[in-house]
C-alpha cells in the first residue's frame, strides 16, 4: 500500500452483507476496496445501512440480511489489520461482527476481463482496466453460514437480495461466503494495445 508501487491510497471503502439475527451481526462477505479518495473526518455509523429500515428475510430462517457501506482512512483501516492480527478478530467498525475462523491466504493477481470473464470480477469493484491485487482472509470453517451453502434456494434469494444494492454476484463465488476480501487496484500505469498503422494483412 506505499504510495506509487502499484497505487496511490487514501482511503478504503468497506462494504459489509451481513446476516442479521436479533442484535447478533454475521459476516456473509466483507469486501474491503483501496481508492484515492480522501475518507470523512467522521462517519455517521447509524447511517451506513444502505437497506435502510427495509428488512430482507431470507426464506425459511430467522435470518435477515443488512448491507453496509463506508470509508474509513487507510492509516485506520491498516490499524483494524494489526488488530486482527494480534486477536484473530475481524472488526472494521465499532459494533462486534461474528466471523468465522479467518485466515490469510496468497494474495493473488486478478485481471480485467478480456475474452473470458473471471469469476472474481463479479464481486471487485471496477476491475475494468489494469487488475487488481487480491488479499483475502479466508473463512475456513464456515460454520455460521452452512444453511446457506446446503440449499442453493436460500443462495439464490441472497444473491437477489444483494443484486439490489451492490453489483456483486455472490452465489457465482459461495466458496467465498465469510470472507473478507481486500482489493488493491492497480492505478500507477496503464497500457493500450493497438494495431499499427503499416500493418498488412496475409
């Protein structure tokens, strides 16, 4: 994340689908993206609902779904990662969120679509143009979420759910279901292929 390796951060825009169950938040999928945007000096958590008042009942639970969204200072959100690593507790925002056991996996490379589409730029935020860096801390038990994964019924009505306010396609990527994802967009190039003008044709 130092300025000019791969981008140019100021901020992370965190954006949360979260299992809601009386006072008891769940994380579904935490996606996490670095933008150069400057973030609020302070942040109305009463505020960041994107449903607002408006529940979403997951057929056949007691499982509502909420899906938050803000932007904390990227010196703020390297210190919630230190946090994490010192406690093994994954909490970007003051109220508790249940997880799974999380845990770092390789960071990989994930590039813009070119003749096939890549399963990850469903869920990425505008991974139209040089890729992205791809860090995740990987829900390895997914023990809070397995209703979900076991009936392909109740996916589907999430995905739906979530289509609403987010361009994410959560049940082509279940795999994922409990992560967080953390997206370091490559900004510091950019490249364009073009045909020359003296080509000719065989």
């Amino acid at each position: 994340m130092e300025p000019g390796v791969i981008g140019f951060y100021r901020s992370v825009e965190v954006t949360e689908v979260l299992g809601v169950q009386g006072s008891t938040l769940t994380n579904i999928l935490t996606h996490a993206v670095a933008e150069p945007l400057d973030a609020p000096s302070e942040i109305d958590w009463k505020s960041v609902l994107l449903n607002g008042k408006e529940r979403h009942r997951v057929p056949g639970t007691e499982w509502n779904v909420g899906i938050a969204q803000y932007r904390l200072s990227l010196e703020v959100f390297l210190e919630k990662l230190a946090e994490f690593g010192e406690t093994g507790q994954w909490k970007p925002a003051p109220i508790e969120v249940r997880t799974g056991t999380l845990a770092a996996v390789p960071p990989q490379f994930v590039p813009a679509d070119g003749r096939d589409h890549h399963p990850w730029n469903g869920v990425l935020k505008n991974n139209f143009f040089e890729g992205s860096h791809v860090l995740e801390l990987f829900d390895t038990t997914k023990q809070h979420l397995q209703f979900l994964l076991d009936d392909s019924r109740r996916l589907t009505t999430l995905a739906k759910i979530v289509g609403k306010y987010l361009p994410i396609e959560v049940d082509g990527m279940s795999d994922r279901l409990g992560n967080v994802i953390i997206q370091l967009p490559v900004t510091v190039m950019s490249t364009e292929v073009r045909g020359s003008p003296k080509a000719t044709t065989l």
